[in-house]
C-alpha cells in the first residue's frame, strides 16, 4: 500500500518500537499495524480521529505515539530510517513567530527556544536538507540569534559535497571546512 514502510525499512526500525515480545509490560498486538497507522497520519496530514478502521482505535494509536515521543522512540526511528544523499546539503532558516498571548506570558528561552527580535517574540527554526529533500537535521534556537553559529551543529558528523546557504551562515569556520566551495551556482547567488 501506498503510505505502508517496506520490509527493509520495517527491520531497521522494529527494534527501536515499545511492545515486542520481549519486552517487559503489555506486548503490542501488531507494531507494524501501529507503526504503518503513524506513517499513514503523517503521510496524508489527517487528524487522528481521521485513521481508517483497518489500523484500530484512532484514541489508542494516538496516546500509544504520545507515550512513545516523549521517549524519544520517533527520533531515534528517524535517525534509523535515514539513509541521506549528501552530494549537497542546503542550510537555511525562518522565524516563527509567537501569537500575541504567548508574548505576554514570562517564559525562558531554554525551555521554549523563544527570544525577542525587531519583529516581535519567535523561535528560529534552523533546517539541514539534502539533495533530494529531506530534513537531515533541524536545530531550534532564540529567535534573534544568529545563523552562522548553527552552521557547525547542523553540519555535525555529515560528508557533505556542496553545501548552498545563504551568507548569514557564512564564517571562517564553515570556509575553513573540506566542503567549502566559492563557486557559483545557476541562479548566480554563492555556493558555500
């Protein structure tokens, strides 16, 4: 079916999933049931009460993913699932901004990543995509702070090819890396 993982990507993440047989606790009727119901909602964007019948109860596939994110199970079966193509690498950032009820609420930026810019109180999403696409990582960050120190962080641990990004991500440290590249691409903007 079409919004259902494959058996190559259902072995890369079934041992990460709550449930098995061998774990202590209530064992899961069918985690791939669970696992495809999940893929199905963020796949299609629907609401929960939206899941057709054939996965089960929309309330218990709803709470069951709820208890698994605050475990960090969906990161780390992203993390698993993640096979990137790194010949380019894009960075670049938005701003989200807060509602109005949110900014006269006291809150510390390092529990909620929200900080005071010329436009109002918002969070910097900071995102690393690869070639085809897809988020490698994403960083969340003050809303005034700068790019260019989240450069570093997002390009961790990748052997990226090329890496385009608008020059607020620009600094010493991210010319002085193997990848860099002055070149320019078709648009005529710098490839970093």
């Amino acid at each position: 079916r079409r919004h259902e993982i494959s058996d190559a990507q259902w072995l890369a993440v079934s041992p990460l999933l709550s449930g098995k047989a061998t774990d202590c606790g209530v064992t899961g009727k069918d985690n791939r049931l669970f696992f495809n119901a999940v893929v199905w909602i963020m796949r299609t964007g629907c609401p929960w009460a939206d899941l057709p019948e054939r996965f089960c109860k929309f309330n218990a596939v709803c709470k069951r993913f709820r208890r698994m994110a605050t475990k960090g199970v969906w990161e780390r079966a992203f993390h698993a699932l993640q096979a990137p193509e790194l010949d380019w690498v894009m960075l670049d950032s938005t701003v989200v901004r807060a509602p109005s009820i949110q900014q006269a609420k006291k809150s510390t930026a390092a529990t909620e990543c929200l900080g005071r810019s010329r436009g109002g109180i918002g969070t910097k999403i900071h995102a690393c995509v690869e070639s085809l696409g897809n988020a490698v990582r994403l960083i969340a960050t003050e809303g005034q702070a700068g790019d260019s120190l989240q450069a570093l962080p997002l390009l961790a641990d990748l052997q990226p090819g090329k890496v385009p990004a608008d020059t607020a991500y620009a600094s010493d440290a991210t010319r002085a890396l193997a990848f860099y590249t002055a070149d320019a691409a078709d648009d005529g903007t710098r490839v970093h």
